[in-house]
C-alpha cells in the first residue's frame, strides 16, 4: 500500500510512539508531566500572585507513581506492538484494530501521549476497522476531512442516501467529547471556587483532574440537548435558509451537513486540561476556546452550505447569519433556561443591546443576498 492508503497506519504508528514516548517521561519524572507557566509552590503564593499563570497537566496523579507505572508502559508497548501488527497483517485487521484502539485508551492515565498521540491512534485505529476503505471515506476520514473545511466532504455527504444514521453518531461522538470537557471543567471549577486548601492545590498545583457525579450527569444531559439543537438549528437552515432561497436541497441534507460541522466542536474535550489564575480561571481560557471552535464549525458550515446549494461564499454567509440569528434567540432565550442546559454559554450584558444586534445581524444578512433568490 502506498500514498493515502498508508494514512491510518502512519497514524497508529505516530500516535503509538507519541504514547510510549509519553509513558516514559511520566516513569522518569516519577508522576504526572506539570508544566506551569508561573513558579509557584503554595495555594497561597497563587492567590497572592499578580502575573500571568497557567499550568496543563499530562498523566493521572494517583495511577502513575510508583510500581504502577511498569503498567501503563506495558500497556503503551502492546499499543505500539499492535499498531506495527496492523500495518505488516491488514488483512487481520479486524483483530488487530479493535486491540489497538483499546490500548490507546488505556494510555489516558498516563497522559494519551499528550493528548495529541491518543487522537491520532484513535483515528488512525477507528479507520482501520474499515480497511480497505479509503481513508478519506473512512468514519474518522470523513471528520478529519470536516475539520480541514473539505467541501467536497459536505457535497457527498448531502447525497449520500445512508449517510444519515453516520451523520447522528457523529454529533453523538463529537457532543460526548464536548460535554466531557465542558462538565469536567466547569466541576472543577466549582471546586476551586469553594473547596479546601488542600483541593486547590491538588487541582491547580498537582494537576489532577477530579471526578463527581455531576461531571456524568452533565455530560449526558450535554449530548441529549445536543441532538435537539442539531433539529432545531437544521429546520431553521432548511426553512430560512435552502427554502427561502428556492434551492432544490433536501431537509436530510441540511442536517447531514450541520452534524459534520459540528466536528470542531469537539476540541472542547481539552478544556480541562489547562487552567489559569483567578480571574482567567472563569473568563478568558475557557471562552476562548468555545469561540475558537464554534467559529470552527461555522465556518464549516458555511463551506458544505456553499458547496450544496451551489451557492457564492456571500451569500452563503448571510443564510449562517440569518439561521444562526434565529437560532440563537430560539435556544439562549427559550431552550436554554427551559433546560437548564450545562456548559460554557455567552451571556450578552446589558441585555438592551440584545435587540440592536439581532437588528444588524439580519441586515448584515440582508445586504450578503440571504433573502434573494438568485
């Protein structure tokens, strides 16, 4: 196999050796990788900090010390054995791939070969269930391709009769990473708000990532809201969009387009990787990378949207603006406080400037050509 044939071996190789890689710094620093950007020791050097502070943290304190260690390196060795056995034995695939797979999840605890390792194994892994399909035509091809914009992608997507079912297992994927980064974030937050000292510096200064209930709840609740969003926001396109302009595209290509669009969305599962000092800690970090990645999806949207309805990238622009107005009054004024949705949200403060914005957002929509026809 040459060229793009080799691309989810490449990837499970890569991802394997980011791992081990990452399992022996663990093993040599004698716990979890800590990097700090401010050299801090106390919570109370922290409060009384001023500058600029940060840490992200790689490995699960707690599971990675001592003689526990030899564990997690034996895991990321079978990871990487099973990922040379994949590339010589593709024909064994479907012994091999789900082994693999398996053993790069087991590689969280010792940080997922930061974190960067453990998404290659696994989309390298995933597309290896599908050999000999074409990477590109593959599950994980198809939301790699989603996250580089491809417009190709949304175009046989749309046309693609059985894609449907894909497309809902994609939100689903992609909300469950999501939601697991927002619950996780925002619990540990909470603690850091009013825990004990000790709990500070665990989480802060440590780097340890605590669970709770409420982190499982939230991130349920997270992909079942999704999956109405997904409905509501596709029905608005449709209507407000594809209708309005007379296309000839159907309800079940607007929502195939939208929940691989959606795709970007799922780096927010890195959320709880990093915090900052008070009071970035609530602020900064965590709303740059919920606009970072919804600007993401829509610009991926506006791409599949351009590609199907055979459209210029202008107007394309207006129909997100029109439907993403809209639907943004449907879901922060209604859905969301009827819901009680979890997660990081924009709240427009005051709200009297709510209406002149929506008023320059339809007519910014307007002038892009969202209400005409041609």
């Amino acid at each position: 196999m040459r060229g793009k044939e080799n691309a989810p071996f490449a990837l499970c190789i890569l991802g394997a050796l980011i791992i081990l890689i990452n399992g022996l710094w663990i093993a040599s620093n004698g716990g979890p990788i800590v990097l700090s950007a401010y050299p801090v020791s106390s919570v109370d050097a922290l409060k009384a900090s001023t500058g600029f502070w940060g840490r992200i943290a790689f490995g699960l304190r707690g599971l990675v010390e001592g003689p526990l260690i030899a564990v997690w390196l034996i895991v990321a060795v079978m990871d990487l054995l099973c990922a040379i056995m994949l590339y010589m034995r593709p024909e064994r695939h479907s012994v091999w791939a789900p082994l693999f797979v398996l053993f790069s999840l087991f590689s969280v605890p010792i940080g997922g070969g930061f974190v960067i390792g453990l998404i290659l194994a696994v989309v390298g892994g995933v597309a290896c269930f599908e050999l000999p399909k074409p990477f590109g035509d593959t599950f994980t091809g198809k939301i790699v391709r989603a996250v580089r914009l491809d417009s190709t992608l949304y175009e046989s997507v749309a046309k693609d009769i059985g894609l449907l079912r894909t497309a809902a297992l994609t939100l689903i994927v992609v909300n469950f990473l999501s939601g697991l980064g927002n619950a996780l974030y925002l619990y540990n937050v909470g603690l850091v708000q009013s825990a004990s000292a000790n709990t500070l510096f665990r989480i802060l200064l440590l780097g340890e990532i605590l669970w709770g209930v409420p982190v499982i709840s939230g991130m349920v609740a997270y992909i079942g809201i999704a999956i109405v969003k997904w409905l509501i926001f596709s029905v608005i396109i449709y209507f407000f969009g594809v209708r309005l302009a007379g296309k000839a595209v159907e309800f079940d290509e607007v929502a195939k387009i939208l929940a691989f669009a959606y795709v970007p969305v799922s780096l927010q599962v890195f959320l709880p990787l990093v915090f900052l000092r008070m009071p970035m800690l609530f602020v900064e970090w965590p709303l740059t990378i919920y606009f970072l990645t919804n600007l993401w999806m829509v610009l991926a949207l506006i791409a599949g949207l351009k590609q199907r309805m055979d459209i210029p990238i202008r107007k394309a622009l207006g129909v997100v603006i029109l439907a993403g107005t809209i639907y943004w009054l449907i879901n922060y004024k209604f859905l969301i406080p009827a819901l009680n949705v979890p997660g990081i949200q924009f709240v427009f403060q005051p709200s009297e400037l709510m209406l002149p914005l929506i008023t320059v957002a339809l007519l910014f929509a307007a002038l892009l050509g969202a209400f005409t026809r041609r």
